[in-house]
C-alpha cells in the first residue's frame, strides 16, 4: 500500500504525521511519499521518529525550500539519503517538448566525438528551433504551467528565498537583502561578474568577511555558482574569480532587457556542465574543467588563439549546429545530463 501526502495541507494544523503514519502502518502501509515537508513545523525529529519506530516503512520526502533540506542533512544523518534535483538539461527539455529519446552524452563522448553525436542529434531534431526557448524559460519543470506567468513565478521564488529564507536560516540582516538582489542584478548584466570584493564591501556598507558569506550562500541557495581559482580549501570566505547565476533562466527575469550574450553562453555552459564536473577560474580560456581541460566560449567565429598554449583546449561555440576539430557546438553540452 502506498500513500501521498502533502504537509502544506490544512488538514495537519489540528493533526500529527506522526499518528497519519501509525495509521497508515496498521492498514499494511510500504511506501510513504511526503511533500512539502518544510512547511510542516518540526518535521525533522517527526521523521527521525516515524524512521525508528517503523524501519520497514519506505519513506521519500521532498521539499522546495532548499536550505532547509541541506540544514536537515545533519539531521537526518544516518537516516536519510538526501537528493538535489537538478533542472532541466537542454537534453531533457527536449524530451519534454519533442516526444523523443535522446541519450545522455558523457564529457568524453562530446569532447572527442562531437561530429557524429551532433549528427545523431540533428537527424531527430533542429536544436536551434528549441535552445532560445530553453535559455529564456527551459530549465525550471514548471515552464509548462503558464507559460506566460513563467518569470513572474520565478521572480517571485527568488524574493521568497531572499527575504524570508536567508534571514530565517541563514541570519542574513534584512536590510541588506534589496543590496543583494541590485546584486544579482549586475551579475546578470556582467561579462561574466569578476568582483571587486572590497569594493562592493565598501558601496554595500558590510565587512568583507561577512559579504563573502553573503556570496557563498547565494551559491549555496542555487542562485549564483561561484568560480574559484583552485579546488582546494573552498570556504565561506574564500573570493571568487567569477560569478555567474545558477542558470541562463534567472538572467532574463533579472536583466531580461540587458541581457547580456557572453554571459547567457558562458552561464549556459557552467550550469550544465558544473553538475557534474568540477569547474574552475582559468587566466587563459573561460572554464578549467577537472583541473585539465580548457574551454574557451565564443560565437561561431571564435578562434582559439587565446587557449594554443594549453595542452588540451576546446571552443564551445554558439549559433553552430555541428562542430569540427576542436571546436564543438555548445548546445552539445547540454547533453550531460
């Protein structure tokens, strides 16, 4: 027997999950898929109970305030496996809007044999029919939910987690909030953003200790991703080289006039490749993926005259539907994931 619940629902302010479960565990109950969970006030020790009393029962929990399902990782240690879904790949938007099955590329496959896995895609598909689509308003599933309230929703996501979640969880001081989000706003507009972090200390009016924590936990709420110069011994109070946002999506609900192209490349790039490499600030190229392969962004005509020294160097080109020697489609590496 399986049921789902969403803790959001009214039916909880006069009632325990703690008991629906008992409930349900008696009625011969196996699977149990809560949602919502954040908005139900001490969910976490109610978990760790219903977990301890019944280890038979299958439990899944979602959540769409991200700082609380991170704080409760401790929490919940030993107890639960928590997962971060990502959005949308530009492989999986297409998917969604074609109907068709595109298999997932790894790095490898799109860096040495991108000719003939663009080819494959082509021979299903015109990328270019969807890629402005998905940069404007792909990433996020619930683009398909009226479309045209799509930034409004989102913008309104963005304010919910900057005026209520980061002072909640975070103690992020509420009259610096509107300073973060003229904040994003330049990192949206920027070519990439390369902060000055003594500057902007001094024009925000905090110290530079606390303004680096600020950036960290804009990265940690999934609205910016930091580019650090090496892997090691990232911290809260470490620089970034680059800030981009988190996706190309947020950059036309924040600058949606200003939009600026070298950025919504270089942001398109970072977001589907940074899921599962790691991605760092090079002085020659724009991207050091896994601290060996340079990349270098561009239009179509881009040369690699800024990367020829480098070992091994790629272009990740725009507006290009097949790529040749080293230089690929950049829609590719929307294949990743």
């Amino acid at each position: 027997m399986t049921l789902y619940v969403s803790l959001d629902d009214i039916w909880f302010n006069n009632n325990k999950l703690l008991d629906l479960t008992s409930e349900f565990v008696q009625k011969g109950g196996k699977f149990l898929f809560l949602d919502e969970v954040h908005k139900y006030e001490g969910w976490k020790q109610e978990l760790k109970n219903i977990y301890d009393l019944y280890p038979f029962l299958n439990i899944v929990f979602t959540g769409s305030s991200l700082l609380e399902i991170i704080d409760s990782g401790a929490d919940l240690s030993r107890r639960a496996v928590i997962y971060n879904l990502q959005g949308f790949s530009f492989r999986e938007y297409l998917s969604v809007e074609t109907g068709k099955t595109f298999e997932k590329l790894s790095l490898n496959q799109i860096l040495k044999n991108h000719l003939a896995e663009s080819a494959l895609i082509n021979k299903q598909v015109k990328p270019f029919q969807y890629f402005e689509s998905y940069l404007k308003q792909g990433y996020y599933p619930y683009y398909q939910e009226q479309q045209d309230l799509y930034e409004l929703r989102v913008g309104q996501v963005i304010n919910m987690i900057m005026e209520i979640e980061l002072p909640l969880l975070r103690n992020i001081e509420i009259g610096y909030v509107n300073k973060l989000k003229q904040l994003l706003m330049i990192i949206a507009e920027s070519v990439p953003f390369m902060p000055n972090v003594s500057k902007l200390s001094e024009r925000i009016g905090i110290n530079r200790a606390t303004l680096l924590s600020y950036l960290f936990y804009l990265e940690e709420i999934e609205l910016t991703r930091n580019l650090f110069r090496n892997a090691k011994g990232i911290s809260k109070l470490q620089k970034p080289a680059k800030i981009y946002l988190n996706n190309t999506n947020l950059i036309f609900v924040l600058a949606n006039q200003n939009a600026n192209p070298a950025n919504r490349r270089e942001t398109f790039f970072a977001n589907q490749v940074g899921y599962a490499h790691n991605l760092l600030y090079t002085e020659q190229g724009d991207f050091l993926i896994n601290e060996e392969i340079t990349i270098e962004i561009g239009e179509k005509n881009k040369t690699n005259k800024q990367i020829k020294d480098k070992k091994e160097t790629y272009i990740a080109a725009d507006n290009i539907e097949y790529g040749f020697g080293d230089k690929i489609p950049l829609w590719l590496f929307g294949f990743l994931y």
